[in-house]
C-alpha cells in the first residue's frame, strides 16, 4: 500500500474515533441536563404538595376547632335566602337605583 493511503486510513479511523466520542460527550450531557430538570421539577412538586398539605391541616384544624367551640345553638344556619336578603340590603348599587330622585337632567342653551 502506498503511504499516502495509510496516512488517509489513519486520519479516517482518528476522525471516527472523535465522532464516537463527541457524540458520547453530548449523550452525557443531554442526561445530565434531563436529571437536573427532572430533579428540580421533583423538588417544585415536593413544595407544592407541601404547602397544599399545610393549609388543609391548616383549614381542618380550624373547622374542627370551631365546631369543637360552638354549640349547635350558636352555629349560623346560612340559607339562600338570608344570603339573597343580606346582599340586598348591603348593596349600595341597588339602593341608589330603587330610589327615584327629584333630579332632573340640566339643559344647557347655546350663546349667539
């Protein structure tokens, strides 16, 4: 064989060398991105569940305490209708439209 095609084969075989081992370099690093995004993510969850748990332990301790401290005398019995009668009066908006008002609308006469 001639030199210059061993010098060819060689520079070949280094060139496919340095492909299997870029290629190896970028699956490391795609893995380690993905594991540390995944990790993260887990982390998030953990926070998330965390926190929800805590205001429900949070809200049950407090329906719990106030069932505990109310007798069923003094529990408010909230219907529908006591709601509807609560915001009918409390609403300023329907008030002022209920009302009928001496006001009449002002007219104004051009100058020539």
């Amino acid at each position: 064989m001639a030199p210059e095609l061993v010098n060819d084969q060689l520079r070949q075989e280094r060139i496919k060398i340095l492909a299997k081992q870029a290629d190896q370099k970028w699956t490391l690093e795609k893995q380690k991105q993905q594991q540390a995004f995944e990790s993260q993510l887990q982390r998030e969850l953990q926070k998330v569940q965390q926190r929800s748990e805590a205001t429900k332990l949070a809200e049950d301790s407090k329906s719990v305490y106030l069932n505990d401290t109310m007798n069923d005398k003094e529990k408010p019995k909230i219907t529908e209708e006591t709601t509807t009668k609560k915001e009918q009066e409390t609403d300023p908006w329907k008030e002022a439209d209920s009302q009928k008002s001496d006001m009449t609308a002002a007219t104004v006469t051009p100058k020539r």
